[in-house]
C-alpha cells in the first residue's frame, strides 16, 4: 500500500510514489493487494494497558476476502449489532448476522438537528451515555473508516449497567442539552430542543433471511464493447502476403472497416473468418470493409509462419483485404486497448475493431464475432448519443451524471507520445482544430468558449513540445506563437516562444525582443534573462555575467536566477563568487538540492569534509533516495573512520542502485576494515563490485598497494591489503602481473615470505612468456626479480 512520512520531517514523496505505482500495476493487471490473508478482528478486553486480543476465527469473520468497507447496524432490531461487509473481488457483500444470545441490555439513539444551527441528520453530534459502569461517548458521522457508512442510529451496549442520568448530547452548531426518559433496552429519537427522549416505534419484524452460496458468473474470454464516445483508431498498416513494404489500412474514408487480427494456428480464427468469407455478399451490401492481419510467427506463439496464413486465406478464398500485420500495428492497438481499460489483459486472438467512417474505434470484439452480428452492429454507427449509451453500458440503469460525449483529443494523444509522437501531433492538430471552432462560435456560453480556450492553450503548448522533439522547430515556433496570441501575459508561454525561435536560428527576433522589454522596463527580469544567454551563446559571457549580475539586484531572492548566475560564473573561472552565489542560494532556500550539491563537490575539492557531510546530509533532508548524496556522505564517514554511519549510507545507496558498483567496493572496503564479523561480506562485495566494473580494479590494487606498502606503520594494514588483493586475482584469474606483485606486497607484510615469493614466480612466468611483447617486458622481469630476491630474504616492501 502506499507509505505515508515515516517522520513530520520526512518530505520525500518518492518511497509514496513508487509504492502508489506498485499499487496501480496490481489494480491494473487485476491482482489481488494482500492475496489469502484473512480479514483481522481485534478486541479490547480494557484491562489490557492498551493491548488488544485477537478474535479473528472466535468471530467467525476471519474470511479470505479482499475485505475493504465495513458497516454496522441493527438489522433485526434486537439490539445486537450486525455487519456489513464489502469486497473489492467476490463476494462483493457480506451480511453478517449476529447470532449471540438476544439481550435487552442496549440503548439505540437516533438524533435530530433543528436544522437551522444544526443539520437535520446531526451529523457531528457527540453523545454521552452514563452507567453505572462508566460513560460511553458516540458520535454521529457521515462516514466512517473506508468507502463506509454505518447506521445512524448510535448503539450502546450496557452489558450488566445500567443508565445513572439523563444523555447529553453536544450538537455541532453549538450548545449541549440533556435529555430525560432513556432506560436500557429501548430505541428512541433525540429531537434538538425538546428536552426529552421520544421512544421510538417498535421495528416491523422482517423475514428471516436464508443464508444461501453465491453462484458467481461462468467466466468468458469473450467480450463485444461499444464504445460512447468513440476514440479515433491510430493508422495502421498491413503487409500483403506478396509484397515486402506495409500498406495503410484504409479508414476513415467514409465506410466503416473491420479490423481483425488472427493467427493461422487459433482455431477460433478460423471458423470466424471462413464465416466472414461465406457471408461476404451480405457484408458488402451492409457497406462493410474487412482488413483481416495475421500475426503468424510474431509475440510468444512464433510456431508457425507467414506460409501458412497465406495458405489458409487461399483455402477460404477470402474475399477482403488481408496480410501480415505489423509490429507498429499491433503496438498502436495495444495503446488502444491500455487507454480504454484500467485492466491489462493480453492481445487474444481473435480480436477485432469495427471502426466506423470517420475512422473512429466504434466497438471492439474479444473472441469471435459473427458475420450476423457485425451486420447488427452497423446499425450502432448512426445511433442518437442517447441510443448509443445505452447500449455501451455493461448493465442496465439510470444515469445519475451527464456522460461524456466525445473523447478529449489531447487526454487521447498523451498514450502515444512515447512510442508514436506523429499520432500525438495527428490527433493535437485535430484538437486544436475542434477547440478553435467552439472558441470562434458565438452562440456559446461564455463558460464554454472559456473552457475551449483553456484546451487550445494547452493543445498548442503540448504541440510545441512534440514539434520541437521531432526536430521542426519551425512548426514549433507556430504553435508556440499560437500559445501566446491565446495569453500574451503568460511568462510560461513567452518563454516557450522564444525558446522555439532560438531552436529554429531566430536570435534576432528573440534579441529585439529582450531588448525593446528591457527599454520599455529595465526591471524586466526576465527580458534580462534571456538577454544573458543570448550573450552567453555568442560568447560573450563577461557581457552576459554583467546583465544576470543586474538581474540579480532587481529579485535578489530568486534562488533560480542566483543559482544561474553562479553556473556562468564557474563557467568563466570565477569560482570564488560563484561559490558565493551557490550559498546564498541555500541560505534563502535550504533545501536547494543542487545548489548544496555543487558546494559539497566543491568542499571535497578543497578538502573541507565537514562542510561538504554538511551539504550533502542536507540533501538527504530533502531526497533521502538522492545516490550521489549517499555516496558523498558515506565517502566522508568512512574517511573519518565512522565505518557504521558509512555503512549504513553504502548500503541505503546500493538498495535504491544496486548498480552502483563503485558504491559496492567501497561498501566491502568499510566492512573489511570494520573487523572480522564483517568481512566475509565485505569480500564478497569486492568480487561484485569488481565483476560489474573493471575499471575498479585498478583502483582496487591503488588501495592494497598504499596498505601494504605505506612507510607510515599506522597507515599499513597488510590483513585487508591481503583480502583485497586475492579478491582482485580471484576475478583477473591470476594472470595480471600487475595485481600479482601487489598480493606478493600484501603477503609479505602479513609475514608469509613464502607465499609471496611463489606469487612472484607466478608474474615472472606470465611476464616471461616469449608471447608477451610489452615494451616494458625487460623492466617488469628487472623489478620482480628484484622483489623475489627481498622476498626470499625475508624484507617486505616499503614506500614505493
């Protein structure tokens, strides 16, 4: 489920957001949240100090559901409490009836606002209940827990107490009255200013209800959807069996056109389209179009091949245009499919989409259609929007809102931007187009001409983006231009504008523009601004610095302009202000994420370590997940020998990347050196670290050498020398002199002549071999033997 701040000083919406999206792909692919836990009842036994008995199975209602609402009353007016319980799967509603022993030992209330200072249903009301045992305190709610609403009337279980005074009652518009008259096991009404409770009348028996199974609904792969509105098909295309190059599916042209998509090896395929080949005559007369794409030897069922869907069209002789289908195409209709159902389900074949003459997606078929039925779906084409809501709904009713009675063009475009930007441009184009028509009419409301102007704005801001992606910033600028003819006062889309003109080569529009704000207003910020990067594309940044300078003195407390005014600065070798500018950022926002991180890199450099944890721990504030930042922090620890904070930041940065393979191998080092209990993990993350980048092992031997070899005693530790060098040879499988001569250094040091000695002999053989041509043959052979020798007499190595 989505996780709420674990601290008031947790802002990080991240762990929510990844947790909200975790929650939708379940609801999307239908999955269950918590599948076959069993629904959980506590009780307070109150001499518990705040501990709570579980009674789940006692209660009986320990039921594997997806449980989600729950409600109480009184269904029987015995005064014993029943439940109501909802599920997201089935079965949808539990009534649960409370069957313990009949009793009288109740008080049920029901309360009634004045309906001036308060509301008729007293909704806010608070109650309280005097026995002899205690007070018990309800209040009237509009809702209760989750997607839940109980029965109005307030129950009081007495158990063996009785009622010691009149009931008070808070109302919510204020004041508190007291009310005479209520004894246990009766139900009365509580009116707002009588005074007294009324007893209300007794309860008409009701039949008893028989509790009977559930016989849910036989499940189908099949399903026929009409759709109101209806979204326009994406352009598809189709390889004809003897061509090599796809065709465009013919839509829109005034037919209506089937669209199926089949396999040779789907039996239901078959039957459908030998059907649609026998009834051809009546198709066309019905003015339908067939494109029939197979999808032999593509997705998971690659079995069978492009041969044999030819081979079976020329068996039926089918009479409608047919081919292979493309993977564009099947792409392009699984958007389709992702944009109409929350549910995710697989392309099953067959599966088919009757687009009417307008090209728009009018019903879709999953499993066979009949020729029949098609012909009887026709019909749906020409329906009355009424007519056509009817038959779209999955049950039948009342509608209780005013359905939508077209699709929303840009909502539709976004599914495909990522994959298919040119149907994203296609379908923006038709929207603005629709908007500025509505916008141009003058008999609509006011209202709804603004609405229509709001949609333009955006389509044409989206379109310029889109535009600009593709790389025509021509078109780019239009849209752009069209944006701010719409709001000539929105800096969003000025900025838009001019962004697309400098895309397009245009500086001199954009120049004369910043230039005539900036004489008409020499406060003009932004003119300002944009000035500076004119300036700064052509070079001239000591021109550019002086305008961001000015910039800054007429909005000193814009952290984005400061903050751009300190990256020139840096740009230009001017660090020391720069870095200036990057702190008064984080003292007029502390929470800057970058601006800390450009001073925190910059305290590494100078060797400030404390003001560079500082900075990076203030990141961390604000993005707890940031690697960077955990990188840096945990470097910093470790070089100050906190080895458990630097293990715990290491650690923190490899569960949100466990990528990170520089992370990895400092994570192992901080273990190694953190002592024995650690170091058997430590190792093996050395070996990962150095698998997943080999870059590392240079590194990695740097670190052993300096550690077995360092003249400083105290900056010598020949035990994790010695396990970084065997994992360093254990991944290069010894046969890197280079790494060798750093384990025989490590040995050595930690006493064992011997085996250094060997490890040299191991080098001396690999850089021996008459194969090895390296320029530095004769050196190497030179220094290890030289080793060997101060080996053999027992002399580790020092200071080189």
């Amino acid at each position: 489920m989505p996780r709420a701040p674990s601290s008031p000083d947790d802002r990080s919406l991240e762990p929510y957001l990844e947790s909200l999206r975790a929650l939708h792909e379940r609801l999307d692919e239908g999955l269950s949240f918590s599948g076959n836990e069993r629904n959980c009842v506590f009780l307070n036994p109150g001499d518990a100090g705040g501990a709570f008995a579980n009674a789940s199975a006692v209660s009986g209602l320990d039921f594997p559901d997806d449980g989600r609402g729950v409600g109480f009353l009184d269904l029987e007016g015995d005064g014993d409490l029943d439940v109501a319980i909802s599920n997201r799967t089935a079965p949808r509603l539990r009534l649960m009836r409370n069957e313990l022993p009949a009793g009288r030992r109740f008080v049920a209330l029901r309360l009634e606002g004045d309906g001036a200072g308060t509301n008729r249903d007293a909704v806010g009301a608070r109650v309280e209940l005097a026995t002899t045992d205690g007070v018990l305190r309800r209040t009237v709610r509009a809702g209760e827990g989750f997607l839940s609403q109980s029965s109005r009337w307030l129950h009081f279980g007495l158990g063996d107490s009785e009622v010691s005074r009149p009931v008070s009652v808070r109302w919510p518009g204020g004041g508190s009255e007291t009310f005479a008259g209520v004894e246990a096991g009766g139900r009365y009404r509580i009116v707002q200013g009588s005074g007294r409770a009324e007893a209300a009348p007794a309860r008409p028996r009701r039949a008893p209800l028989t509790p009977r199974a559930q016989a849910p609904p036989s499940a189908t792969t099949g399903a026929r959807v009409v759709l109101a509105p209806r979204p326009p098909a994406p352009s598809l295309t189709l390889r004809s069996f003897d061509a090599s190059e796809p065709v465009a599916v013919e839509a829109g042209q005034g037919r209506p056109v089937l669209v199926n998509i089949w396999a040779s090896w789907c039996v239901p395929c078959r039957f459908e389209l030998q059907d649609l080949a026998n009834e051809e005559g009546a198709l066309r007369a019905a003015g339908l179009e067939i494109a029939a794409l197979s999808t032999d030897g593509m997705g998971d069922v690659p079995t069978t091949t492009e041969a044999a869907a030819r081979s079976f069209m020329d068996e039926i002789r089918f009479p409608f245009p047919n081919g292979m289908a493309t993977e564009e195409t099947l792409d392009k209709v699984e958007i389709v499919k992702r944009s109409l159902f929350d549910r995710r389900f697989p392309l099953s074949l067959p599966f088919s989409m009757l687009l009417d003459g307008e090209g728009r997606v009018a019903v879709l078929y999953r499993g066979g259609v009949t020729a029949n039925d098609l012909i009887a779906d026709l019909e749906l084409l020409d329906a009355r929007d009424s007519d056509l809501r009817v038959a779209s709904a999955a049950l039948p009713g009342r509608w209780f809102t005013e359905p939508p009675d077209e699709v929303s063009l840009a909502s539709y475009a976004r599914w495909y931007e990522e994959r298919f930007p040119e149907e994203s441009v296609a379908l923006l184009r038709r929207s603005v187009d629709v908007e500025q028509a509505r916008l141009d009419d003058g008999g609509a409301a006011s209202f709804e001409r603004q609405g229509a102007r709001d949609r333009l704005f955006r389509s044409l801001q989206r379109l310029t983006v889109l535009e600009g992606r593709r790389g025509d910033n021509e078109a780019a600028a239009r849209y752009a231009r069209a944006a701010l003819d719409l709001e000539p006062d929105d800096p969003a889309a000025r900025a838009a504008w001019q962004n697309a003109l400098l895309d397009a080569g245009d500086t001199g529009s954009v120049r004369a523009q910043a230039e005539a704000a900036l004489a008409a207003n020499p406060g003009d910020v932004a003119a300002r601004v944009r000035l500076a990067e004119l300036l700064d594309r052509e070079g001239r940044t000591d021109e550019a610095l002086l305008e961001l300078g000015r910039a800054v003195a007429e909005s000193p407390r814009d952290v984005e302009l400061r903050y751009l005014y300190g990256q020139l600065l840096g740009k230009a070798e001017r660090l020391r202000e720069a870095m200036e500018q990057f702190a008064a950022v984080v003292t007029i926002d502390p929470r800057h994420v970058e601006a800390h991180r450009v001073l925190a890199e910059a305290a590494v450099r100078s060797d400030e370590l404390g003001a560079a944890w500082g900075h990076y721990r203030a990141i961390l504030e604000v993005e707890p997940r940031d690697t960077e930042a955990l990188y840096g922090a945990a470097r910093i620890a470790a070089a100050a020998s906190r080895l458990e904070e630097a293990i715990e930041n290491y650690r923190a940065l490899l569960s949100h990347d466990p990528d990170h393979a520089a992370g990895r191998h400092e994570l192992g080092l901080a273990l190694i050196r953190g002592g024995p209990a650690g170091a058997a993990e430590g190792a093996e993350h050395l070996r990962r670290a150095y698998v997943e980048d080999r870059n590392l092992l240079a590194r990695g031997n740097d670190i052993a050498w300096t550690l077995a070899t360092h003249p400083d005693a105290g900056r010598r530790d020949g035990q994790l020398a010695l396990l970084i060098a065997l994992e360093l040879n254990a991944v290069a499988g010894g046969a890197e002199p280079a790494l060798l001569e750093t384990l025989a250094a490590a040995q050595a040091e930690t006493g064992d002549f011997a085996a250094a000695a060997r490890t040299v002999e191991k080098a001396l053989e690999i850089v021996g071999d008459a194969r090895n041509d390296s320029p530095d043959r004769e050196r190497l052979l030179e220094l290890l033997n030289r080793r060997l020798e101060q080996y053999r007499q027992g002399i580790p190595v020092r200071g080189q």
